[in-house]
C-alpha cells in the first residue's frame, strides 16, 4: 500500500492528483489500482481538468447542498461538506496497464475538497501481476 498527501486551499476545491496516483503505480505491472480519500467530507472523482468546469464542479455540488439546515451542524457545523462529498464518493478505480493508470485521453483523477482548507491523505493499492506474465 502506498499513500500520497494533498494540501488544499479553499473550503470548497478541486484538486488535480493524476500525477501524485501515477507516481504511487510501481513500473511493469497490469492490475487494478484503487485509491481512497481517507475522510468523510472530500472525494475522488474522475473527470475532465479543465479549469471551467472543475469551477463547475464546485458550483454544481454548492448548489445541490445548501450550506446550513442539517442536523449534523448542531454538533459539528458541516454536514454539507458530508453530503457534497457522499455525492461523489471517497474512492476511485482505474484499470494499470504496464505501470500506467489506462485512463480516457481527457480523464483525470481529481480529489474534491468539501471542507477545506486541510491536509488529505489518499492511499493508493494496485492488484495484479508482472506485465506479460499469466493471470
Ligand atoms: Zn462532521
């Protein structure tokens, strides 16, 4: 198991971690890599890094949960950073061919930032086998 950290800057934010996955991917293998954000108010998504609609990602997911009105808040004062992270999940999938994530030419692996500023940690494990050899 491998792990990478992630500073974000703002409450709400998006953050392109492709190259800190790839990196945690050892050379020669054919596998399934998984990656988890290890908390409960930020996700990985897998989408396109344009700066516009990461901006849209942001507004779409403030817009679907409104800020304030959960019961959550009365001990903690962020359920919308819960729920806007639950919409998209805590981890991702994505087949390794030959130690490289085998993602779509305009496919990235973003972390989302639901209740930031923070430190996050993504722990990255690859399943498989020596590229070439028999399952
Ligand atoms: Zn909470």
């Amino acid at each position: 198991m491998d792990r990478f950290t992630v500073e974000t800057e703002d409450r709400l934010s998006t953050v392109d971690v492709t190259a800190e996955l790839e990196a945690a991917i050892p050379e020669g293998v054919d596998g399934v890599c998984t990656a988890l954000a290890k908390h409960t108010t930020a996700a990985l998504t897998v989408n396109e890094a344009e700066s516009r609609l990461l901006g849209d990602v942001e507004t779409f997911l403030s817009d679907l949960v409104p800020d304030s009105g959960w019961d959550h808040d009365r001990i903690d004062d962020n359920a919308d950073s819960h729920l806007r992270a639950g919409v998209l999940g805590p981890s991702v999938s994505v087949p390794v061919a030959d130690g490289e994530l085998a993602l779509g030419t305009w496919q990235s692996v973003i972390l989302v930032e639901c209740d930031g500023p923070r430190t996050r940690e993504v722990v990255v494990e690859v399943a498989g086998s020596a590229t070439g050899s028999e399952p």
